[in-house]
C-alpha cells in the first residue's frame, strides 16, 4: 500500500475557521486520485487569536491564516535537522560507493516489466551497500531513521540535503492553490522534487497573510 501523503490546501480568506477542515478536504476529494483521511497538524502556531486555528494542539495546528502560522521555524527546524541527518548519514555510509536512487530501479521495470519485475527491482535497489549500511542503521537506531527515500539529496551533498529539506518543510507532498491548481512532483528524480518544491514555496510565499492554510493527510484511491 502506498503511504499517506501530506497535502497543503489553500482556501479563500472569507471561509471561517469552523469551515476549514469540510473546505480543505473537499479540495482534496476533487482531485479524484486521494481519499482525505484526516488533519494533520503540520504547523507551528503563533500563540494568538487560537479561534482562528483548526485542530490546536501543544502549540500545533492543521491550519488557519498564514499569518498565525510559523513557516519560518518549519523551515529552520527542517534545515537544523538535516544538517544533523547529513553529518550522521555520512559517517554511517563511510567507505561505500554511491548507490543508484529508486527511481533507476523503477524505470528499469516500467521499461521491461517481465526481464525486471518489481520483486527484483527492490532487491537490486536494497543490495546496494551503501543502502545495506543505511538500512542497517535505521534497524538498530529506529527513532532517528535516515530514510532511504533522502538517499538521492544525501549523496548531492550537504548543502543540497540542508536546502531540500527547508524547502520541504511547508508544502507538504503536494499543494492545493486557491485557484484549483494541483502542484505536486512528477517523479521520485530529486531535479523533479526540487521543481516542486521551488513552485510550492514561491506560490505560499506570494500569497496574503490572511489567506488560510490546512493540512490534509490523503491516501491514494483503490
């Protein structure tokens, strides 16, 4: 089954607080490919005007204007980690080669499904030693994984993983825009994930303070 995704609905200023959440997974029903399964509180709150907020809790929420919700802190605090992530990653994988990405693997049985199915794919993905050394250390050290999915934004370098990571913060996996746009990445290729998350933060960051935000946890549909 494939995992939740976190999606960023943007919806007009006029809707009041209480209709936020019905507002934001309606959005996310439309789309057709993702069943809503619930709020996600996603966001660092501003300890103020807690009426305007959806589904508050120890200083988080799901969403409200963006005026009350601390992008900035979700933004350092990602980078903070990741410079952390990208120091420890790199004394774990010490002394082995760089390891092909995912997505390698998947074009390979999107391109010959019978010479490469998916079983092999994920065995030839996972055999790699430097995904061997991380898979390891995720076994033995589980409350601070380094996930495997990171492995293409790791192997780039520091900066580049930091960077990622801040810009990841926000939009979630995919953003909703106000005007029914659909952003979103359009393979697991980390050039493809930084074109999102580039269009993701320019739009969120253009937008007025007022305008509310909500985080919606979705499932693919079937």
């Amino acid at each position: 089954m494939a995992a939740s995704l976190i999606v960023v609905v943007t919806l007009d200023p006029g809707i009041t607080a209480d209709a936020l959440a019905d507002s934001a997974e309606n959005r996310v029903h439309a789309q057709g490919h993702l069943r809503p399964t619930g709020l996600v509180n996603h966001f660092p709150a501003r300890r103020r005007l807690a009426r305007k907020l959806v589904h508050r809790s120890h200083g988080h929420t799901a969403g409200g204007p963006i005026r009350l919700l601390n992008l900035h802190l979700m933004r350092s605090r990602a980078a903070e980690y990741a410079a952390w992530q990208w120091q420890q990653w790199r004394s774990v994988v010490s002394g082995t080669r760089d390891a092909q990405p995912w997505w390698v693997f998947l074009d390979r049985h999107r391109a010959d499904p019978t010479a490469w199915p998916i079983s092999r794919a994920q065995q030839a993905y996972l055999a790699q030693p430097r995904v061997l050394a991380m898979t390891a250390y995720n076994a033995a050290y589980r409350q601070h994984p380094i996930p495997t999915t990171g492995l293409e934004s790791l192997q780039a370098g520091f900066n580049t993983h930091r960077t990622a990571a801040a810009l990841a913060a926000v939009p979630g996996d995919a953003t909703a825009t106000a005007t029914g746009m659909w952003l979103t990445t359009h393979s697991g290729r980390l050039s493809d994930q930084l074109a999102y998350l580039h269009a993701a933060n320019d739009y969120i960051d253009q937008l007025p303070p007022r305008t509310p935000l909500v985080a919606i946890a979705a499932d693919p549909n079937g």
